[in-house]
C-alpha cells in the first residue's frame, strides 16, 4: 500500500527541510551517558586498579567509573575506557563496526531523501543489527536513532505494522524516544503516545550479577551501579546488559525482567596484566610499580595510566587508596596522593581523582620523578645509612674526648717523680686505657662513616629508578611485544585457514549446483525428445485430437482451480466477518465490564489485547488484498496465455489447411 507521488513530493521536500535531529532518539541526560571525554584531544589515558583485598575488589566499578569521571572533566585527556584498554584489537574491531553501521545510517537517510523506502529499509536494517554488536555504553543512542530511522522506513512508504513492531520495541527500551510527524503519519504517532503512557507504568524488576563481581553495569545504554545491582521499573520487552571491568572483556546481553548472569572473559592482556598484578601487590610502594604499569600500557597503547591501588582501611568502613598517574614511556608520575575515602561517597571519590588529573607535577631536569619508598629514602637502606653515618660520627667524638684524657694522664705520669726504676714501673700509665679506646674510637666511626657515605651516594635518586629496573623494563617489553606478534600471528593463521575453507566449500557447492543443474537439463531435454518423437509418430488427425484433449484438459484444471479459489475466498471473508462481530461483541462486552468496576490491571490488559487484535485483522485484511490481487493478476496470465495458445494453433491449422488445398 504505496503513499501517492505528491504526497512523497511533499515527504521528501520536508526531510531536506527539517532538522535531522527531529527524528530519532531524545537528548540522553548526561548522567546516564558514558564517562567519556568524547572528542577529547590530548594523551590518551586509560585507568588500571588493582584491588589489595576483597573489599577492594567489590568496590572495583565504583572506582574505575570514578577516576573515568575525573579524567573526562579535566577536559585534557583522551580518555581509553578499560573495555578498550585492555582489549586493544577488540576496540579496534568495534570502531571499525560503528563506523560502517554510521555509513549505513548516512545512506539510509539519503536514500530516503530520494524516496526509495525499500534501500533505506535495508540500509537502517544493516545499521542497527550491526549496532548491537557495538559497545553499547556508548553506541546505545545510535542504535536507538537507526531503530527510529527503520520504522521511519517502513512509515514513509505505508507499511504500518512493521513500522508500529519497531516503534514498540524502541519505546519499550527508552520511554523519552522521539517520532517525528515528518515521517510518521497521525496514527502513528497517536500508536507512540499509548506505548509511552503504558511503558511510563512498567513494574518490571531484574537483577543484574557478573563473574566476578563488582563491574560496572550498564542497562539500555545507561549506568545502573556495580554488580550485583537491581534495576527497576523497567518494560517486559527484552533488554540490553552491558557489563565493564578491567582485566576483562566487555560483557553484553540482552535478557528480559528476572536474573541476569554475565560471566566476563579474560582479556587480550590478561597474562601480561597478571603478572603485572603479582608485581603490584608484592611491592605496591616499590620501583617495581611503575615499571610493571609501563609495560601493561605499552601493550595498552595508551600514553598515561591511572593507576589506583586500593586496600580496606583499618577501621573497615573505608579504603586507603594509592593514586599514580605515570607516563608509559618512562615511568615519570605526573602526580601522585594517597588518602582514605567512603567508596559509596561520590563526591569523596571524585575530589581524590580530581586531584590526580588536574595538574602534571615537574620532571627533576629531564629525569622522571618517581614516588615510591626506594625514592623517598624512607625504607630500611634509607635507616641503615643515616644510622652508621650518626654512629660514626658519635664514635669519632668519643675517641677525640679519649685520646684528650690520654694525653692528659700521659703528661700527668710524665711530671710525677719516679720512686721506681724497674720496668714494671716505667710501662705503667693510666692513660693507656684511654689511648686503647680512643683508637677503637676511631676505628669503629671511621668505618661507619665510610659505609655509611658509600649507601648515601649510591641510594636510588628521586629523579630515576635503577639501572635494573629499566633493564627489566626493556626484557618486559620484549617479552610483551613478542606475544602480541605471537597473538597476531595466530590470529591471522586461524583467519586464513578460515577463509581458505569458506572458499574451498563455497567452489564446491558451485561445482555440485552446476553439475545438478547440467543433469537437469539433460533430462528435461530428454524427455522434450521423447514427446517429440511420440508426437511424430502420431497421424495428423491423432496428434489433433491429442492437443484437442490437452486443451480441454487444461480449461477444465483452470476452471477447476478458478472455482475453488473462489469458495477459499468466500470462506475467508465469511470467516473475516464473522470474527470481526465476535471481535466487536467481546469489545462491547470488555467495555461494559469496564464500566463495571474494571480494574486498571485488566483494563491495560484488554487495551492491549485490543490493539494487537486491531493489528491482527489490519494485517489479515491486507494480506488478503495482496493474495487478491495476485491470484486475479494470475488468472489473467493463464487466460492471456491460453487465448495466445488457441490464436496460434488456429494460424497453424488454417496454413495446414491453405497448403493441403
């Protein structure tokens, strides 16, 4: 059922008129978009927690969203959503869907600008089945805009009932969803306001867990909390899940009101952030930190890392958090705090982040600035030095007061008179025991002093962390980069392998079709031949009573089927009719009963049932129409060829005639 050409003059002139964004999908609320600096410029960034206990892990979500949040308000970073960063080729894979599902948008709108409703059908179907692959905590208004466009499809060109199955499923996922009277007519539109007045009701319930816990949740494009997390009010229709953490590969359904379970995959750089993690917790202070968080975002490709280490505070109710953001090139942390925070206070979180994004923290020269405790001189080595260099330094006192007193008793015993003149007398001093200690004095703080300078200039500069820690850095990289190539390779083997078998079958069911097809033919040849030597075999006057009977044959099949095909229709129409007075009886019955005391309950119910009953006969009554039409179209062929037939055969007879005489 086509719209006139006028009417699609006048559609077409408003479309290239009219704003785009009338058709489509209301503005989403900021609160409910990603966390994402879209369009952002600057370093990309990607945000890496690594929880010390079970608290931590549970709080997980909450933290990434948080630090996410922070980074997007700083408006200087590119901000990388840990479903990206840690699965590098996957993001990559989705953009490239995303941006050939924008394509099709682009066309679809295009080619409904030039009124071809059936390309613009197909293109926004293409659009939207390709949309829900896509990372839906971002793409869920352009899935929702193609779904709009695809029921605009079908309006435009008179399809109501697909158009009104499209627009029931958009408005059962987003109640705000917007029609535009430029493509859908007023009935449509009325359709719209009745879905949304029914949905605006919707008591549905679903519970949302993953595995593990504590990721980020997402529920028709919008951020619902941290798993296990219940979200209400919601339509019976089913509904898109999306579930995000890091170390892990986005998780997404579509699951209708109840339970839903989303058990995540490990991510493309799980071993490589696994090993990151033992790293990490062992020493979440030391050198090894950074450096392990530099090869991660290496294979991330990302230029700065957030990295959070989160632990269960002593009292409990809290969590001491360690932030660093640090470069990937060479561990330099552009800043660095420490505090206690509430995880279920938001704003508690966001202050701490926006500490960490707001300002980079100066290089020492063209050094990088590290903050760990073999940094800060503040570990065990740091005690030791000062120890030895204070220690020496007291026995260096200590020996200059003893060899004084030495001195002294050794000039003392020097004045005395000498009574004795035996040996004994003459070795004899009270300031050989100083002397003796004033020696080991000095030995002992010589030797602390020494050890201890040897520790102070040979401690690990706040500037740089040791030479040993950049040549694991290097081996890491390596040792990372080879998997990735290792991966890729794997990949690609197993890709061509695949296609390599899709073009071995696809050649073989042609081979198979071909050869099916050549023995086709051949029999029908056959058999061609066959009739034509039977009918050669044939006197005139038999080969015409033959073709007589044919001919009468074939006349009584068409009447045949022509009367049958009548009773069918007449059946159907009485059928038809008589359930359209059964239909407007139970109405009339449903309307007295509700003015009974319905209850509201039972009133949406039969309103419901009501509707679907309407769409049911409009369909009916258009299928019938078509099948009308067709088997009338057919019935005239049949009689054009049969009329054709005889005109021929008569031209044959009457020059069989002519030669005879």
């Amino acid at each position: 059922m086509k719209r006139s050409v006028g009417v699609q003059i006048v559609v077409a002139f408003l479309v290239s008129a009219l704003a785009r964004p009338a058709v489509g999908v209301a503005a989403t609320p900021r609160d409910v978009l990603p966390r994402v600096a879209l369009g952002a410029t600057g370093p990309k960034v990607a945000v890496f927690v690594v929880p010390l206990d079970l608290s931590a892990s549970q709080q997980q979500g909450a933290i990434e969203g948080a630090a996410e949040a922070a980074l997007a308000r700083a408006a200087r970073f590119t901000v990388v959503p840990v479903q990206d960063a840690f699965n590098p080729s996957s993001a990559g894979k989705h953009a490239q869907v995303v941006d050939d599902a924008r394509a099709k948008l682009k066309t679809g709108k295009q080619a409904l600008d030039e009124l071809d409703n059936v390309k613009a059908t197909a293109d926004f179907k293409e659009a939207l089945e390709a949309l829900q692959k896509a990372d839906l905590t971002r793409e869920f208004p352009a899935l929702l805009d193609a779904w709009v466009m695809k029921a605009a499809g079908h309006a435009t060109g008179g399809e109501n009932v697909p158009a009104r199955k499209d627009m029931e499923a958009v408005i059962a996922l987003s109640p705000r969803a917007e029609f535009s009277p430029t493509f859908f007519p007023p009935e449509l539109i009325k359709f719209a306001e009745a879905q949304k007045k029914l949905a605006s009701n919707a008591k549905g319930e679903l519970l949302v867990r993953t595995e593990p816990p504590g990721a980020r949740v997402w529920v028709d494009g919008q951020y619902r909390g941290v798993s296990p997390v219940t979200v209400a009010g919601l339509t019976s229709a089913k509904h898109f899940v999306t579930a995000a953490l890091g170390g892990y590969a986005l998780g997404q359904s579509q699951v209708s009101p109840g339970e839903a379970q989303l058990d995540l995959e490990l991510s493309e750089l799980a071993q490589a952030w696994k090993k990151a993690l033992v790293d990490i917790k062992r020493d979440p202070e030391g050198a090894v930190r950074d450096t392990s968080t530099q090869a991660v975002a290496k294979a991330a490709a990302v230029d700065q890392v957030l990295l959070v280490i989160a632990k269960k505070s002593v009292a409990g109710e809290q969590l001491e958090l360690i932030g660093v953001r640090l470069e990937a090139s060479d561990g330099h942390n552009d800043a660095y705090r420490t505090g206690t925070v509430n995880p279920g206070d938001p704003e508690a979180l966001a202050t701490f982040f926006d500490g960490l994004a707001a300002k980079d923290d100066k290089r020492d020269g063209k050094d990088a600035v590290h903050h760990y405790k073999g940094a800060e001189g503040s570990d065990v080595r740091t005690i030791v030095t000062y120890s030895l260099l204070g220690g020496g330094a007291a026995f260096v006192i200590a020996g200059i007061i003893l060899g004084s007193v030495a001195l002294l008793e050794h000039n003392t015993f020097l004045s005395l008179p000498q009574k004795q003149t035996g040996p004994s007398a003459l070795a004899f001093s009270n300031g050989r025991g100083a002397s003796i200690g004033a020696d080991i004095s000095y030995g002992i703080g010589l030797a602390s002093l020494v050890t201890g300078a040897v520790l102070f200039f040979t401690r690990p500069s706040s500037g740089a962390s040791p030479d040993t820690t950049a040549d694991d850095s290097k081996k890491r990289d390596a040792a990372q980069k080879k998997q990735q190539d290792d991966a890729k390779a794997a990949a690609q083997q197993k890709d061509d392998a695949r296609r390599l078998d899709d073009e071995k079958k696809k050649a073989d069911d042609a081979r198979a079709a071909e050869e099916k097809k050549k023995k086709d033919d051949e029999a029908a040849a056959a058999a061609a031949k066959k009739e034509e030597d039977e009918k050669k075999k044939l006197s005139k006057k038999e080969q015409a009573a033959l073709e007589k009977k044919e001919k009468e044959e074939a006349e009584r099949r068409r009447r045949e089927d022509e009367k049958r095909a009548a009773e069918e229709e007449k059946k159907k129409k009485d059928e038809e009719r008589r359930a359209a007075v059964e239909e407007e009886k139970k109405r009339k019955e449903d309307e007295k009963k509700a003015s009974k005391g319905q209850t509201k309950k039972e009133k949406e119910e039969a309103e419901r049932k009501a509707k679907e009953e309407e769409e049911a006969r409009l369909k009916a009554e258009e299928e019938s129409k078509a099948k009308e039409a067709a088997e009338k179209k057919k019935r005239d062929e049949e009689e054009k060829k049969r009329r054709e037939a005889e005109e021929k055969k008569k031209k044959e007879e009457d020059h069989d005639d002519l030669r005879n005489y």
